[in-house]
C-alpha cells in the first residue's frame, strides 16, 4: 500500500461556519508529511476532521479502508493515534495509568506489555514518574506521555498537533529526534502540524502548506526549503 | 453512655445506606454531569423485584445477585435509550426527564404492588450480639455489605482495565475517544453500576423501613446531602459524607430537633453545603470559564 | 430556545385561546342559572380548579420559563399560601378575600429570601435544593410544635364564604367569579410585566446570564425579584384552593404537587402565557380522567391496582421532551407558522 492516507474533497465545519474547503492530501506509507500554515489556517481543523471530531464532509481512507464516517474511537483502533493540541493528558490518572488506558483497546496484552517498555526506552524520564498525577508533570513530559499515549496504541499513523508548542528549545529537539527514530524503528507513518516549520521541514519529506481552509501549495519539504520566496510569504523566515 | 453508643451505631447504619445512594449519585454525576433525581425510586424498584423473587421461593442471597444484575441491566438501558437521545438537550429538559422516569417508577411499583406496605426479610440472624441492645446483627451486616461492596468497587476501578477506562472516560470524554475508549457504553456501564449500587442500598433498608414505594423518597435527599457534605464529584468524599450526615442526622434528631424534622434536616444540609461549601469537603469547585 | 421565546407575545393562534378561556370562564356560572343540573357545581369546581392551577403555573413559569431558573419545589409556595389563607380564616375570624394580600406579601418574602440562596445554583444544583424542599415539606406541616395552629396531620376545614351584596348567586357561583376576578387580574399583570423592560430583562437572563450582567442589568436583582414575585403567584393560587376546596392538609401539598406544576408547565409551554392555561386546563383533566382511564386499563389489561396519575405524567413528560419540547403553546405555534407560511406564498 503506497499511501497510509488519502484524503479526498474534505471541508470541516465548526457549526455554521466553514473552516476547510474541499482540500485534498495524501501521506505515504511510512513518511513523514507536515501540515504548516498561519494561525486559523485550519491546520488543527484538518487533524480534528481526519479523526471526526467536528462536522465534515468528503472522503479520508486510511490504507484502503473508508474511515469518512466512522466515529473517531473506532478510527482510532483501525491505527490512528492523535496526539492532540493541549496535549490532552488525563490528569487525574497517574503517568502508568494514562499509558495502560491502551490495554483496554488492544487485543494482544503481551504486545501492549513490551509496547509499554518500548516507550520507557524511548522517555526514560516517564519511567522515573510511574506513579506520579499525570497533571503534575511539566510541560515537556506531558507531551512526552501523550506521544507515548500514542505509541501505545500501536498505531500506522500518528497525527501529532503542535508537538513543540510550549515547549523548550532543548525538549523539542529531544522530542522531534525521538520522533524520527519513531517513524525509522516503528514504521509509523506521521502527519505533524506544526507552527514551527523550520523544525517541522527537517523531520517531514513531504509538506502541505494550508492558508484560511485552503491547500496553497505542496511539495518535498526540500522544495519549500530551498524556495526562500515560498518561506517569506507563508512561513514568516 | 450506652444511649449514645446505640445512636452512634444506628446512625453508622443509616449512614450506610446513605452512602451507597450518594456514591451512585456520585458515579452518574461524575460520568455525566446530571444529577439522578430517580435514582431512589429505581433502588425502590429493585428491591420490589427482589421481593417478588424472594415470594417465588428463591434463597436470598439468589435473590439478591440476581436483583442487582437486573438493576444493573435496567440501568444500563435506560442510559442508552432513554438518556441518550437526550445528550445534548438543555438541563430543564434531563431535569424533567429524570423527574418522568421518578414518576413512572414510582406509580408503576404501585400499580403492581400496591401501596400497602410490606415485609422484607433480612439475610441476617436478629438478636444483637452485644447482649446490651446496642447494635444488631442487621446493623453490622448492612455496614458489612455495604463495606464489601465498596471494597469490590475500589478494586474494580483501580485495578482493572474496564475501570481504569470508565474512569478516563468520565474525566476527560475526547481523550477517551482518542485512546479507543467507547465512551458512551462507558457511561451506559456507570448508569448500570449506580443503578445496581442502589438495588443494594434498597434491600438493606427495606427490612427496616418496611417496603413500600415511598420508601426511598427522604433516603434519596439524604443521599443527596451525603453526595453534597462528601463533595459532589468524590465518590470516596460520597461515602464518607454518607457515613458523617448518617450520624449527624442520628445525633441531631435525638438530642437536639427531635425526630419529626428529619426531612427538614436534610433540607438544611443540602442548602447549607450549596452555599456555603459547594466543592464539599473532598471536592473542588469547578470555576465556569465565559 | 430565544426563538420559541421571541415570538411569545405574537403567536396569535395561542392568544385566542386565552381570550377563548376567560370568555367560557365569564359564561359558565351564568350557564347554570340556563340549564340547571346536579352536576353543574362539579363543572363549575372542575373550572374554579383550572383557573387555580393555571395561576400556580404561571408562578412557575415566570422563574422557570421566562427566567430560566429551575423549580421543582414550588408546592412549597402553594403550601404556605393555603395554609396562611387556612390559619387566617380559622384561627383569626379573617374573611377570605382579606387573607389575599396578607398571602401575596408573605410569599413574595418566602420567594424572594430563597431567591439569595439560589442565585449561588446553577440550574441543577438549584433543581436539587428545590425538590429537597418539596419532599421536605410535608414532614414541616405535621410537625407538633405548630399544630395548633396547621391542625397537624387532620389539617383544616374551612368555611365558604356567601356572595356578598345580597348579590343573586350562589355561594359556589361567587366563589368561582372571585377567583375569575383574581386569576385575570393576575393573568393582566403578568403579560404587562413581561411585555415590557423587566419582561425583556428576565428573559435575556435566562438566555445569556453573563452578558445580561455585562450589559447593566442587575442580575442579582432581577433574579430574587422573580423568585419573590413567582412564590407570591402559587402562593396565591395555594390561597385560592384553599378557599374553594375549604380544606387543607399537608399531604396534599407533597412532591407529586409540585411534579404536576412542572407537567403543567411543560404541556402548556414554557415562556408562554396561554401556555399557563393549557397546563391548568390538561392538569385537572388528567386528575379527572385518570380515574376512568385507570378503570379502563385495569379492564383492557386485567390489572390489579389503579393506575395512577403519576404514570400517566410521567409517560407523557417523556414523549413530550422529545416530540414536543416546547410543549402544546410551542407546536401550536409552529403549526401557526407552518400554515402562516405556507398562506403566504
């Protein structure tokens, strides 16, 4: 299968109001694509959309497999793991309870186990705060625990929201250098929206740039890279 | 001295049963953000089926697994069709809901069973094993029972799966959803487990109180207070306050207001925790964001 | 819900049917001097009764529907308006109509004092304080330390009242044109009240609570007002049964009272004046009714015991929330529009 993902004439709806028009993307199997744009350009808008959040129309297939209708649990147990804007830490539970929630959606609990001390191996630090309140956890760690959330579900996709937001220069380098060990070890396809897009192009290989609800232009991240007009004018640098 | 140690002992019973109605008022609200008005008249219910059972000739302690399977049944089902539909509707229209199925409830035990009061047994032996008539075997089992429950509860939730996700689901719905959490069978599976809860506190007291289908009417509000006193969103502050307004209710009644105001007792309570102490002794206040 | 609301002052088709009511209400005495029959005080008792739950419900209505705080205690008001009507005429020799006022103040006290509290209640915390009240409030009236003055569990029998400047009626036929009298009365202030700034007010509260505060209004003050102002309408109405029935006893004034209130208000139609009469009109209809329907159930389906007119309103108050949210004021009213627009083209 070339493709994890095809979308195809999708628009998302926040009520009344339109926020995507008819954009259309596909992520290959096993790459890495970045979503980039402005403030309100419907980055997270798209990610919400895939996993059927909000109110949408046309069509996501996920492996050949129709995914446009389904409810988003059931999304998420045919391979898709959203790690959401704000992170979406159950606070209230403890670090190793956050993560074992997945047992409950995973038939095979022995993968799971060895799924659970891959992701230690991963974040040591979470490994140290087992049994610490999820929502005493510092910024940096909750993104890591709702990576590892994530991982958990032994995904083929990863939709990650804003990965570094927040976060400091040295946590987000820690955190996108384990992203791409993710993606090469695990196999895991990765669609990440990103504001920072100079980080976000030296981990994806395919970029879609998104600008109020519309796709503008996509390519190899090289491209947008190399095109210091394209950067000035979406990306700001 | 005895006096009071009898009082004391009579208010841990009641406080028992208070307990185990707050705490499935507790589990509903924390899962669903509603308050159950019709949670006593479905313990009502149950403890009417297990007392049809327990007619039919059934041992009791059938009677009893059985009664709150069913309870647990119904539960679930009136929170997937009945409720359900109704998610995301204004809260006048759940508060009436809520008051329907207490209506129905209520005329349909009366209409099977009548309104005549009756007996029902209680599991354990009478006679008190003080010898001073400070407690009986009845009180110490409903504590007992009501003690074991818990017990089952607690390791249900904090050890297994099914519960760590119920628990997920009922703190934060869209992450649930995200980790593959079907969020709304966890809800029904709440709905089932408060219902099944107040079978149990409906057949404990029945033995007591005497069956009849305003049996849990003034339980209910003091379940209320005890769910409010322990803090609303708790359901370990529910049990506790359960206990605490149990006893109190005891002591005030006897010594201060006389048994005749324990309604209005109850009231005070209620009101009182409202406003003054909303978040209870174990909550906390959630502060509305515009 | 604005929608619904907005238009309560126009939908015509509704308004008829009050103007409907209060005609039939001016006939009906009148009719019996026509067509005399034995059964002619039940029909006029049937309306004197219509007349009083329409006024409870409207107490309700004016906190619930048009102020959107929840009630599921407002037999407490009704309560203390009876009893204080009852106590008035019994123990102080008062004549009836004298107790009216007396009622009208002491409720808009009870009202508005429990109106502090609740403007700390969101909706269903306030829902859940209020039902403890109505369950709470028959054990209060039976209590020893007032029964000499309640008459404890027996309660008190009244007196009913004679016409008075040797007018050519009948005890019965002027007690229903008083309570004619009063109901319209009341029924006029509370569509002047509504009509105008402080009905507008009370609505944009219940609508969008925090930006009312923001654009000036005093929430705090509109709010406790309504509440005194609703109590002072179902106390009212409490006085009224009080003096019709000639009787009161506390376990009349239980929690099914102030479940029946609510049914009323929802089968009429919240924020919805005309709605108020359908409620009262459809409240006295079940409870008359319920027993042949009772009588009718037991022989269709062999069963042992009545059934009684709890399950009825509970059925009804299910299938209502979810065909007819806006109750039988609201579906009128859609099907005015319906037909309006479809007039129109």
């Amino acid at each position: 299968m070339p493709n994890i993902l095809e979308v195809k004439g999708l628009s998302a709806y926040y009520g009344p109001i339109r926020a995507l028009f008819d954009i259309d993307f596909t992520i290959a199997t096993g790459g890495v694509t970045a979503l980039l744009g402005a403030n309100g350009a419907g980055k997270t808008t798209t990610l919400r959309a895939l996993c059927n959040m909000i109110r949408r129309t046309g069509t996501s297939v996920l492996a050949g497999q129709d995914i446009s209708r389904k409810p988003t649990e059931d999304i998420v147990r045919m391979g898709v793991a959203h790690v959401p804007e704000g992170r979406g830490t159950f606070a209230g539970l403890t670090v190793e309870e956050n993560l074992k929630l997945a047992f409950h959606t995973r038939r095979d609990h022995a993968a799971a186990r060895r799924d659970l001390e891959l992701v230690f191996d991963y974040f040591p630090r979470l490994k140290e705060r087992t049994k610490q309140q999820a929502g005493t956890l510092s910024g940096g760690e909750q993104q890591m625990l709702a990576i590892s959330r994530a991982l958990m579900l032994a995904p083929r996709l990863m939709l990650l929201d804003e990965p570094s937001f927040g976060l400091a220069p040295l946590v987000v380098q820690e955190i996108f250098r384990i992203l791409r060990r993710i993606n090469e070890h695990e196999k895991v396809s990765m669609l990440i929206v990103e504001q920072n897009a100079a980080l976000a192009l030296e981990l994806a290989d395919h970029v879609y740039l998104l600008e109020t609800g519309k796709v503008v232009t996509s390519g190899p991240s090289s491209m947008v890279q190399n095109d210091e007009t394209l950067r000035k004018a979406y990306l700001g640098y | 001295m005895e006096f009071l140690l009898q009082q004391i002992a009579s208010g841990l019973t009641s406080g028992a049963i208070y307990a185990c109605v707050a705490l499935g008022l507790v589990m509903i609200y924390v899962s669903t953000d509603h308050i159950n008005f019709a949670q006593g008249e479905m313990a009502m219910f149950a403890t009417y089926i297990a007392w049809t059972l327990i007619q039919a000739g059934i041992p009791y302690w059938v009677a009893f697994g059985l009664t709150v399977l069913i309870a647990f049944t119904g539960g679930l089902l009136i929170q997937r069709f009945i409720l359900k539909p109704l998610e995301h509707a204004p809260v006048l229209a759940l508060v009436v809901c809520f008051i329907a199925l207490l209506s129905i409830f209520n005329a349909i035990a009366g209409m099977i069973w009548s309104y005549t009061v009756k007996q029902f047994p209680s599991p354990f032996p009478s006679g008190d094993p003080t010898g001073h008539g400070l407690v009986s075997y009845h009180q110490i089992g409903v504590v007992a029972v009501t003690a074991i429950m818990l017990a089952v509860l607690t390791v249900f939730f904090r050890f297994t799966t099914l519960g760590l996700a119920m628990r997920a689901a009922a703190q934060n719905p869209a992450s649930a959803r995200l980790m593959g959490v079907r969020v709304s069978w966890m809800l029904a599976l709440g709905w089932g487990l408060a219902a099944a809860i107040g079978s149990v506190a409906g057949m404990m007291v029945a033995p007591i109180v005497f069956l009849d289908p305003n049996m849990m009417t003034g339980i209910l509000i003091y379940g209320f207070a005890g769910a409010l006193v322990g803090g609303i969103g708790n359901p370990g502050g529910a049990v506790v306050g359960g206990f605490v307004v149990g006893v109190l209710e005891n002591l005030v009644g006897t010594y201060l207001i006389g048994n005749e105001l324990k309604l209005t007792f109850a009231l005070v309570i209620v009101v009182g925790v409202l406003i003054l102490k909303p978040a209870g002794l174990f909550g906390r206040v959630n502060v509305k964001r515009v | 819900m604005a929608a619904v609301t907005n238009s309560w002052a126009t939908r015509r088709g509704i308004g008829a049917v009050a103007i409907v009511f209060w005609l039939a209400m001016l006939a009906l005495p009148l009719l019996g001097n026509v067509f005399p029959s034995e059964s002619f005080d039940y029909y006029m008792f049937m309306g004197q009764s219509m007349m009083v739950y329409a006024i409870a419900v409207l107490g309700l209505n004016l906190l619930t529907g048009f102020n959107g705080q929840i009630s599921l205690g407002h037999g407490a008001f009704f309560a203390l308006g009876a009893y204080v009507t009852a106590i008035l005429m019994t123990d102080g020799g008062w004549p009836y109509w004298a107790t009216l006022p007396v009622v009208a103040i002491l409720c808009f006290g009870a009202g508005f004092l429990f109106g502090f509290p609740a403007l700390k209640l969101e909706s269903h915390y306030l829902a859940l304080a209020t039902f403890t009240l109505a369950i709470a409030v028959p054990q209060l009236l039976k209590h020893k330390a007032i029964s000499p003055w309640t008459g404890g569990v027996a309660g008190l029998v009244l007196d009913k009242p004679d016409a008075p400047f040797g007018l050519p009626l009948s005890p019965d036929q002027w007690l229903f044109y008083f309570c004619l009298i009063v109901a319209m009365v009341l029924f006029w202030a509370a569509f002047n009240l509504l009509r105008g700034r402080s009905g507008r007010a009370m609505m944009a509260i219940r609508d969008h609570g925090m930006a009312a505060g923001t654009m000036g209004i005093d929430t705090s003050l509109y709010k406790t007002i309504t509440f005194g102002i609703s109590a002072l309408y179902t106390g009212l109405a409490g006085a009224l049964s009080a003096i019709t029935v000639a009787y009161v006893a506390p376990d009349s004034f239980a929690l099914p009272l102030s479940i029946a209130f609510l049914v009323g208000l929802v089968v009429g139609g919240l924020s919805s004046l005309s709605g108020c009469i359908i409620g009262g009109i459809f409240l006295v209809l079940v409870q008359n009714w319920s027993q042949s329907l009772s009588d009718w159930m037991k022989a269709t389906f062999d069963l042992r015991y009545d059934v009684p007119s709890w399950a009825i309103y509970g059925v009804l108050l299910l299938l209502l929330m979810y065909v007819m949210p806006t109750g039988v004021a609201g579906g009128v009213g859609r099907l005015y529009r319906f037909v309006a627009q479809k007039l129109a083209r």
